[in-house]
C-alpha cells in the first residue's frame, strides 16, 4: 500500500530491518541506506496516513472474513514462496488448501471453442478420477477461465481464482454466482 514499494522491495526491506513493526519504527535516516530506498521513499513509508490506510484495509479484512498470507507466515502457498518477485501478501476466501499436494492451473482464451471446452471437460473428469487431493486454479474470466471453475464444482474438485483486483468486488459480475459456489465447495478466490 506504500507507493514505490513492491513485492521485491517489501521483502529486501523485512530481510534487512528484520520485522514488520520494526520498518515503520526505524527513523527516515536509516531506512535511507537500505539500497533502493533513499530519502523520498524513506519519509513515504514512515508518513502516518500508511497506517491509517492499512488500518482501514485490516477492518475491511475482519468484517468479510478475508484470510490474509504474509510470505513469513508458515502456511504461505510454498510454491509460490520460491518464486523471487512473490507477492508479500495474498488475501483468499474459503478454505482450499494452497499447499495441497496436487496443483493444476488451468487458464486461457476468452472466447473458448466448442473443441476446447470438449478437452477441458474430458481433463477435469480424468483428473478427479485419477489425482485426490487435487486442487484447480483459473482466473474466473470469461471463456476457458470460468468454463473450468465449472467443471471443477460438477466434479465436486475444490477451485480456486486467482483475481486480478481485491476482494471488494467479483469481476465479471456474472461470475458471481459460480464464485460464490465455489467457497461453498471448499474453494477460494
């Protein structure tokens, strides 16, 4: 929520200060010298409107009952812990198990043919029957996106969407619905 600092620079900064607290509790002077910070972002981080922002996002975050990973926190989806620009913090809905022992993502056009559908229809029924404990990821967007979620709850296959926005909000609208139904099967978003 700092502008100028992302995912890269969030996780440098913790690794060199060494907790959270302590970043907004270092003077300007020294978050200064931590390479790539310097005195313009140094006065941004430490500005008090940063924590009444994050303040305001933690009540939001209570009262939808939205479950917040940290990248220190020991169930953080460990997969994506080795990747180098990890996002510092993902929210989810529901109760998938992101570091179940199976994963599959499946994701594509927005306009999805008849054949293509015909496929996806086919993988999912040969993934249910062969792989428990499988867990499938989409982007709940048009076409092949939303097609698999769907798929995924016929076959009862816990799914979850990674959004390209917060959790404020479900787009496309008309995907609601299947959202909805997907934290009723044990999926997230």
């Amino acid at each position: 929520m700092i502008k100028g600092v992302g995912d890269i620079l969030a996780r440098q900064l913790l690794q060199t200060v060494g907790s959270e607290e302590t970043i907004f509790q270092e003077k300007p002077s020294a978050l200064e010298k931590i390479p790539g910070i310097g005195r313009n972002l140094a006065r941004e981080i430490i500005r008090p409107e940063v924590l009444h922002r994050a303040a305001r996002e933690m009540d939001f975050i209570e009262k939808k009952q939205i479950k917040t990973f940290f990248i220190t926190d020991p169930d953080y989806p460990y997969r994506l812990k080795e990747c180098p620009d990890a996002p510092y913090s993902s929210t989810t809905r529901g109760e998938a198990n992101l570091n179940s022992r199976r994963v599959v993502s499946i994701v594509g056009t927005r306009n999805a043919t008849s054949y293509g559908r015909d496929i996806i229809t086919t993988f999912i029924k040969e993934l249910a029957a062969s792989l428990p404990e499988l867990v499938v990821i989409s982007g709940l967007a048009y076409g092949v996106d939303i097609y698999t979620h769907r798929c995924c709850l016929a076959e009862e296959i816990p799914t979850v969407a990674v959004l390209a926005h917060g959790l404020d909000r479900i787009y496309p609208h008309a995907h609601r619905q299947t959202a909805v139904e997907m934290l009723k099967q044990g999926g997230d978003w």
